[in-house]
C-alpha cells in the first residue's frame, strides 16, 4: 500500500464520519446483535439499512452506496 494513501494512524484513508451515538433499549440491541451477524459489525449493519432507506427515497443512488465487505456480499447473494 502506498504512504500516501496512509493516514497518520497507519490506517487506510476512508470517508469522513461523524461520531453519534444511538440509545436503544437492550432489547433491541439484542435484537440488531442477532440480525447483525452476517456483518462485519454492528456499524456495517446500520450502515446498510440507512443507505437501503435512503435509496428506496430516492435520496441515494446505488453507484453512491458504500462498498461493503467481501463477506457480506456473499450473504447477500441469496
């Protein structure tokens, strides 16, 4: 990998984020958990339900979505 594409942490540069925070109550975290684990995390998941919300409203394209995990597009296949 080349430096460049290398932030001062050692990680590879990604899209900017912002830090939030959700309360939910523990049962449904418990329930996120259990429906999260063809993800990589927990974020991955949420991630994908807000782009999926956002394109069904026709406020995201599809060529817009962030590119998920090798892992996860095999789950998703069928």
């Amino acid at each position: 990998m080349l430096m460049s594409k290398v932030n001062k942490g050692g990680r590879p540069f990604t899209e900017p984020s912002s830090l939030r925070s959700v309360r939910l109550p523990v049962r449904l975290w418990n329930l996120v958990y259990k429906a999260s684990k063809n993800f990589r995390s927990v974020n991955e998941y949420f991630l994908k339900l807000v782009e999926d919300d956002l394109i069904n409203r026709k406020l995201l394209k599809r060529s817009e979505r962030k590119k998920l995990s090798s892992r996860n597009s095999n789950s998703t296949k069928g």
